[in-house]
C-alpha cells in the first residue's frame, strides 16, 4: 500500500488534519514524541530485567510453599504418632524404645 493511502487512512481514522496545527505547536509535539522514546529507551531494558527477576522470584516461591507443604506433612505425621503413641511418661521422640518408629 502506498504511503499516501496509508497517511489519508490514518487521517480519516483517527480523525486528525495535521494541516490545522501551525509549526510551534508540531515542534513540541515532536518534542513530546522525542523525550517519550528517549525515556522508553531507557525504561525498557530494566522493564525487561525486573521481569526476568521476578520470573526466577517465583520459582523460588513456588518451591518454597511445595517445601513448606511437605513440612506441614512431616510434622503432621510426627503429631498423629506421637499422640497414639504416647505413654503419660515420654514423647515418642524421646522414649529409647521407639527407636524403629522414629526411622519410619
């Protein structure tokens, strides 16, 4: 498509006559337009950077509430026996004949 359609499609589209603006008013819209790109250029690549980190943050998280699950297993484990186990005397984890139980 030539460029002349595709400015005059632009025109019609957005509804803009560039024609009706006078030159002080497109030279700080330029600048508008230049300082923008100069700030994305400059955003971006950290943008970019902080996306990756928190990509590998959540990973790490991830893993962590998996890890903190199979605790919370454990140690619900480890309460169940030791209450059908428990003598009024010693803990299962204390007591030298529960041994064999505690391996398990």
């Amino acid at each position: 498509m030539p460029t002349g359609v595709i400015v005059e499609r632009m025109r019609k589209g957005a509804d803009i006559n560039e024609r009706m603006y006078d030159m002080t008013e497109k030279e700080k819209y330029n600048n508008l337009i230049v300082d923008c790109s100069f700030v994305i250029k400059k955003v971006l690549p950290h943008i970019k950077t902080m996306k990756k980190s928190i990509a590998n943050f959540r990973a790490t998280k991830t893993a962590q509430i998996n890890n903190y699950k199979i605790l919370y297993g454990i140690l619900d484990k480890y309460e169940e026996l030791n209450m059908t186990t428990y003598n009024h005397k010693k803990l299962v984890i204390t007591d030298s004949d529960n041994k064999d139980v505690i391996k398990d």
